[in-house]
C-alpha cells in the first residue's frame, strides 16, 4: 500500500507523517519518544510527557511523541467509532506544550496493525527511529494482536542500551485518570469534572458556518460550528467562552438537534455576549465551561426566548465567577 511522503502537519513545523519509506528528519532522529494514542492530553499523558523530558534531558537530546492516527478502533470498529477528546492537530499542538517538541504521526491501517511487534521496536523505534529512549504508560500495547507490551519494550531497548521508563497508573482524587473517564464525564455533561480529569479546560475548534439565521429572529445571533461526528458530548445549553482573534469573549451555546424546529443533525450554537460582528469562515476555540440545562422542545418561540434569557443570565452569572483562561 503507497502512502503519502513524510510531510510537515499544518502549523506543526517539527510533526511528521511517517511514510514507510520517508527519510526521518535529522532533528528529531535520535529522539526520546513517549509513545501512546494521547486521546484528550489528559493528566495522565502530562505525567508521561514529563519522564519523556527529563529523560532527554539527561540524554542531552530532543523529546518527541510517537502515536498513530486514526485512533485504532477506528480501524478495526468503524461502526463503533471513537469519541475522540482532541482533534490530531489539536492532540499535536498540546502535547508540544507539554514539551513534546517534535512529533512522530503512524498513519495506522490494517497493514501496519499485521506487524510484529518485535519488528515495531527494532525496525522502527530503535532502527529507522534511533530511538535514544522510550516512555509508555503502563497498558501500552501495540503490534500484530497487541503482543507487544511495557516489559517487551523493557527487554528489548535494554538489550540495545536504550533506557525504557514505564509510567504507572496516574491517580486523581484517588482515582486513576483515563481517556474513558473524561469521555463518561462530556457524555453526561460534566465538563466540569472533565476540566479536572484532564488538567485543563476541554475544549473544541471549527469554522464558523451559515446556519439557518433563526437566531437573528429571536434576538440570539449564533455562531454555528459542526463537531466531529463522533462527538458524544451531552445535548444541552452551556456557558462557554470562544477565543476569538486572539480574545476570549464569554457566551450561552446551544448543542444538540433543535427539537423546538427541526431536530437535525447537531451543532454548537454559541451566542456571544455584548458582541457583533462577521464570524463566517473564521477558525475559533470554544470553551465548555458549564453545563446549564438539557435540550428541550418549547411550544412557542415566546417561550423559548424566555429560556434563552434565563440561560444567558445565568451563564453571564457562572463565567463571572470564572477565572480568565491563559491559554
């Protein structure tokens, strides 16, 4: 199967694809890699992002992440597929944060699923990869049946002089931090609790698109993004914030399928306060910062605007209360 050349991702000058064949780039051959699907960049993957970095820094080399795009459920159940937490560019982009400067993207199918998983540690990691260290969480499998493990990793980089670290179990209140946890925490509509589990604000970014203008009618111009389709975020009205140009600006969103006019297919409907202004096209972060209220179907449009203003001064209310974000 041909697969396009290693190449740069959008706005992610050290992050390449890997082709089968592609020459690695100098600058990150010779890496400490952190290896894993980093779904959501949460706690957990921070505290595997920090041994990834102390360890180059003993070394005296780069840190780069080494994950596989599509997410590999994706593959093998495309019927059941992942609600992924991050975007790729989005999963990138934090992890560089986190000091994971360089990165590694295996586009994964079911050819590179059918490979060994010695032959992923010596042929890839430590051959075309050089390898100077590798970092793992504690259930990192991978390899033809996911025979590879933590410990295989272990023996085979320490026959090589390449230092292996496990990272273990993150706990968080007690309770050990997953990707799963977030997702049953967004599905439910706790982003509050997501916020917590991952260490930072959850958040989702899209262009702005035309909608069908009803909000205009009601005195509730939105801003209207299409999530991901596996998107599993609870149905309802949130406070939110959206980084706009560099600004973040508070607001009221709606996500869900529109009961009171047509349940179609959902969108995030967000109103921006003390705002006007052409939003059409532009890229935008948007903050779920807490939940409101369910989606419900109103019997009139005086009624529903009697809502919106409920749930815009309570939202006004909660982001009052909230910090301003940093990032």
């Amino acid at each position: 199967m041909t697969r396009p050349a290693a190449a740069p991702l959008p706005g992610q000058p050290q992050s390449f694809v890997l082709d089968r064949d592609a020459a690695v780039p100098e600058a990150l051959r010779g890496a400490v890699l952190a290896l894993g699907n980093f779904d959501g960049v949460h706690r957990g993957h921070a505290e595997l992002a920090r041994v990834a970095t102390a360890m180059a820094a003993e070394r005296g080399c780069a840190a780069a992440v080494f994950t596989f795009e599509p997410h590999p459920r994706t593959v093998f159940k495309p019927e059941q597929p992942v609600f992924r937490l991050t975007s790729p560019e989005v999963k990138l982009e934090l992890l560089a944060q986190a000091g994971l400067v360089g990165s590694f993207v295996l586009p994964f199918d079911r050819e590179i699923a059918a490979v060994s998983a010695e032959s992923f540690i010596d042929d890839l990691l430590l051959g075309r990869l050089g390898a100077a260290g590798l970092v793992c969480g504690y259930d990192f499998h991978f390899g033809k049946g996911r025979t590879g493990s933590p410990e295989m990793l272990q023996a085979r980089g320490g026959a090589r002089g390449v230092p292996v670290s496990v990272v273990p179990p993150y706990s968080w209140h007690g309770e050990p931090v997953s990707s799963t946890l977030v997702r049953t925490a967004l599905e439910a509509g706790d982003v509050a609790r997501a916020a917590d589990l991952l260490g930072r604000v959850w958040f989702v970014r899209g262009e702005i698109a035309h909608g069908d203008k009803r909000g205009r009618d009601l005195g509730y111009p939105t801003a209207n993004m299409h999530l991901a389709r596996d998107c599993r975020l609870r149905y309802g009205i949130y406070a939110v914030r959206m980084k706009l140009d560099g600004i973040w600006r508070d607001g009221v969103a709606s996500f869900g399928s529109r009961p009171t006019f047509d349940d179609g297919a959902p969108r995030l409907e967000s109103f921006l306060f003390d705002f006007s202004g052409d939003l059409y096209g532009k890229i935008v972060d948007v903050v779920l910062v807490a939940w409101l209220r369910g989606e419900a179907k109103f019997d009139s449009l005086d009624a529903l605007i009697v809502q919106m203003d409920k749930d815009s001064a309570e939202a006004r209310a909660i982001l009052a209360r909230t910090p301003p974000f940093l990032r």
